[in-house]
C-alpha cells in the first residue's frame, strides 16, 4: 500500500477511536451518569470502610491514632 | 455533638445491622485473592529482575567493559530487557492486581471464573519470560516498547484478553447504578490497551506499513501505552485510594469526570511529539502538539482534584502508607504531565530530542508516578486479601524514602545532565565527543540513584514475602489486623 493510504487507514482507526470514545460519552450521559455527582463522589464508601474514617495505617498505628482521636472529641 | 456522634455510630459497622453487606463485600474481596495474589507476586518479582537489569544498563553507560564479554548481557540487550521486563511484567501485573481488585470493589461483584483468570495470568508471565528471555539471547525487534520476539506475541495477547475480558464481565454485572471515575479508568483501559497492542503489531511486524508509517504507529503505541493504559490505570487508584483513606469525597467529582472525557478524548493523538523534527507529514506533528498542549486539561484538573482533596491532612498522609506512596504519585503526575506538554513544543524539543533529558521524562511517568501508586495500592490491598498486617512498619518507610530520595536524584541527574547535553549539541563549536564526555557525571549520578532504588525495592520485597509466606495459616487466630479495625474508639481503645 502506499503511504498515502496508510495515512488514512491510520486516520480511520484514530477518529474510530475518537469515535467510540463519544459514543461511551453519549451513553454515560442518556444513563444518567452525570446526575446527582455528590451521590456519586460517595459512592466508594460502604458500612465497611464508611466516610469519615481514616481506613489505612502503617501497621499497629491505629490505636495511637484513635486513643488520640477520642480524647479530642471527648474534651470537645 | 450527640447528633454528630450518632451520624458516625450510624456509619459504624460494628453497630450496624447491615452484615449480608459486610459478608458481601469480603466475599468480593475473596473472590479476588488469588489471582491478586498471583499479579502481585509475579510483578514483585519482576520488579526485582527489571532492577537488577536498570543497574547494569546504568553502569554500562558509564562503564562499557563491565559484564561486556557475555554477548547477551551486552547494553542494548539488558537495556531492553529492563524497558519490557519493567512495563510488560512490573507494570502491567500490578495493574492487572489493582484494576480488577478496584473493579471488583466498586461493582460490588465478585470477579467471574478466577480459574481462567488465573491460568491467563500464569501464560502472560510465562510469555513474558519467554520473551525477556528472547530479548538476552538476541531475537529481539528494532521497535522500542515492542522489542519482544514476534513468536510470542499470539500468547501475549490471548493471555492478555483472558485478564482483561473479567474487568469488563464484572462491569457488566456491576450491582450498582452509578459509575464511579475511576471504574470509567479502568474500563476505558482494558479496552484500550488490547486495541493498541494489535494494530501496532499488525502494522509494523505482521502486515508492516511502509517507511515512516512505521515509526509513527511506533510512537502512537508507546506514547498510549503509558498515556492509555498505565496513566488511567494509575489515576484510576488514585482517584479511588485518596478519598477511600481520608474517609473523605473528592474535592470536586464533577471536574474527575471531566477530567477522564477529555484524556479519553485528547491523549490518543498525543504520541506523535516524539518525531517532532522527523521525515514525517508537518500536518501530524502539529496536530501531536497541539493534543500534548490539550492534555493540559485534564492534567490540571486532576491536578486541582487530587491536591485539594489532600490539602489541610497531611497528617493523615504520613500516618498512611498508602497515601504516602499515592500523593507521591499523584504531585509527580501533575510535574510530569506538564512537563511533557512543554516537550511538545518545537523549541523546547529542539533541546531535549535525542537526549538523557527524555529517559529522564520516561521514569518520570512510570515510575514517580505509575509505580510510586501501584506501591500504594498494594500496601492497601494485600492487609485485605490476606487478612493480615504488613510486618514491619520500618521496611515500608525504608523503601518509600529511598525510593523517593532515589528517583528525585533520578530525576534530577537526567533532566538537567540531559538539558546540559542538549544545549551542548545544538552548539556547532562543541566537537560530538565532548558532548558525550559531559554526561559522564550525571550517569554516574543516575546510577547511584538506581542503587538506592533497589535498596528500596529489597526492603518492599522482604516485607512482602514475609507478609505473604511468615504466617502462613496463622490467619484469623489473632483476629483482623488492627489497621482493618474500624475506628470505634471502643474496646480497643486504651
């Protein structure tokens, strides 16, 4: 093939690409992704690991941390 | 007060009575422990052996003769077993690790058939030596980021699309509505990296475009692979780490999701800027540039995200391995995003082209970035596969400073050893071999920055094994590990 043609087939699988990348767009927003974000920020957090707690400590910290952490909020 | 303590009682799941919730989620985290486990491993111990091969490709830049009489140690050999080593085994099993275990968290799904996937995992490592091995024995390509042999690459990518295809069937099966940022990350890379790994190899090894179509597929490819596949897999954890430990939202998650529309929509025409100056069309290497300066972007707002988010805890930051490693990461992605937009531009290219200051760039992105966030992650996920706590709280400091002190020196040798370089060969009155003498003191720089790299993926190592084989079977006799404790403040409080 000539280089021309090589060219556009390279164009072709680039704006193929683009292309695909606007049809996830379009679908995210007719599904309603992009409603209710502050809902969505939370998303992450469940009964386990909940929002509001630290949930990673280099090992046998965490009891310093939380001792500390209640006395704070004990005196508050 | 009472109102806001009886929130967080309410958040509490040692009072809540939600346990089919509990149970679920463990469940999730099951499903993916042993094939976590086997990525995990496998890119720990490919770490090591990319290590050792970074040293000796370092210490042959300055020193030629050392190991030169072994033709598979010779420098373009180890040089290329480290790059594939470290991108194809390092990187992308940490990714497969982290990717699927963040997917299957937040799909609230358990990961389908680990059987498959663990045999596809097996076969990608065993392709991977295979094709390092390929490398050091001389079957090696000419295509940089592609130099293993053709004859595994079929392997590669079966096994590969095995991985892959379970991150996309537990998005399928995902139980809830929402689609967080960083699954659209993880989700937009499983399929692109498949995409650019096939047509860079049918276009230049099995159906080969003529001339220098070549080199710009080449370029596409290398510059995605990092850009497409490590970058979202990266931001992806990070947008998923640093809320998660601050138990606190993302600053602003309109602006994240912006943020991933426009690198999906602006990063794949970015590659090109690596031929800026070369034989091929003027029209594409602006169209390169331009979408480098575009990807300013989404770098800043990700940028505003992450550091807001961090912003006023940095106490938390060091009371957290995990966030240690990821605002590492996170502070060099913005540096190192930004930095590439200027390299894109022709005058500034005319320096740094063809010098130390591009390596330079290269373990910017991989590794201050990429890497600095898979250490994070990992610190993060392992307590949770296994049920147990890191070992020593010393070997996890020992390596993020001597791997942030080591890459910072990096860092430092090859952009300014390079910047001095580039000056000096754009300069008609310095003879070619006084320009190389020059960048004798920062190699050596640079390899006394890669030993203290190593001492600090040693130390990552030991703690690693020792988590994952020194307590075998001692599981849940002691209970869980005091960093998965929830922070009740009762009962283990003193």
């Amino acid at each position: 093939m000539e280089f021309s043609s090589y060219i556009i087939l390279g164009f072709a699988m680039a704006a193929l690409f683009f292309a695909s990348a606007v049809w996830a767009l379009n679908w995210a927003i007719k599904n309603g992704q992009m409603k209710n974000l502050d809902e969505g920020a939370k998303s992450i957090f469940d009964d386990e690991e909940p929002m509001g707690f630290q949930t990673d400590f280099f090992p046998g910290q965490s009891h310093r941390v939380i001792s500390k952490k209640n006395k704070g909020k004990a005196t508050s | 007060m009472s109102a806001f303590a009886s929130f967080f009682t309410s958040l509490n799941p040692y009072t809540a009575s939600d346990m089919a919730v509990r149970e679920k989620l463990s469940a999730i985290d099951r499903s993916m422990k042993w094939p976590a486990l086997l990525f995990i491993v496998s890119g720990v111990l490919w770490l090591l052996a990319g290590t050792v091969f970074a040293l000796l490709t370092a210490i042959k830049a300055t020193n030629p003769d050392f190991f030169g009489s072994y033709e598979w140690l010779t420098f373009g050999r180890v040089r290329s077993a480290h790059l594939n080593a470290m991108i194809y085994g390092w990187s992308n099993n940490a990714a497969f690790a982290v990717g699927l275990w963040i997917m299957a968290r937040l799909c609230r799904t358990e990961i389908r058939h680990v059987g498959l996937l663990i045999i596809a995992g097996i076969f990608w490592n065993i392709a991977i030596t295979i094709g390092i091995v390929g490398i050091l024995i001389g079957d090696m390509t000419s295509v940089e980021w592609l130099e293993m042999p053709s004859y595994i690459v079929p392997l590669l990518a079966l096994s590969y699309a095995l991985i892959g295809v379970w991150g996309i069937i537990a998005f399928r099966f995902r139980q809830t509505g929402h689609v967080y940022v960083s699954q659209w990350y993880i989700l937009a890379a499983l399929f692109w990296f498949p995409w650019l790994y096939t047509i860079a190899q049918i276009m230049i090894f099995y159906e080969p475009a003529r001339g220098t179509v070549q080199a710009l597929t080449n370029w596409w490819f290398a510059h995605n692979v990092l850009g497409l596949w490590l970058t979202p897999m990266g931001l992806a954890a990070a947008y998923y780490f640093i809320p998660k430990v601050l138990g606190k939202p993302i600053h602003s998650y309109y602006l994240s999701v912006l943020g991933f529309w426009t690198l999906a929509l602006f990063y794949n025409w970015a590659g090109v800027h690596h031929l800026i100056g070369g034989p091929i069309p003027a029209w594409a290497i602006s169209a390169g540039i331009v979408a480098s300066l575009m990807m300013v972007i989404p770098v800043v707002i990700t940028a505003i995200n992450h550091h807001m988010t961090v912003l006023g805890n940095f106490r938390k930051v060091f009371i957290s391995p995990t966030l240690l490693f990821i605002v590492f990461g996170a502070v060099s992605y913005t540096l190192v995003s930004l930095m590439g937009s200027t390299m894109a531009l022709r005058s500034v290219n005319e320096v740094t082209h063809f010098t130390h200051f591009t390596v330079g760039h290269a373990h910017h992105g991989v590794y201050a970035f990429f890497t600095m966030i898979m250490f994070g992650s990992i610190y993060f996920i392992m307590p949770r596969l296994l049920y147990r706590e890191w070992p020593s709280s010393a070997l996890i400091k020992c390596h993020f400073w001597f791997c942030a002190i080591g890459i910072t020196i990096m860092l430092v040798a090859l952009h300014v050893g390079g910047w001095i370089q580039g000056m000096q060969m754009n300069n008609p009155d310095i003879p070619f071999l006084d320009t190389v003498r020059a960048t004798i003191p920062w190699l050596h720089m640079r390899s006394v920055s890669g030993m203290l790299l190593a001492i600090g993926h040693i130390a990552f190592a030991i703690n690693f094994f020792w988590m994952v084989f020194a307590r075998y079977g001692r599981e849940d006799t002691e209970g869980v590990p005091t960093l998965l404790k929830p922070e009740t403040g009762e009962g283990d409080a003193s």
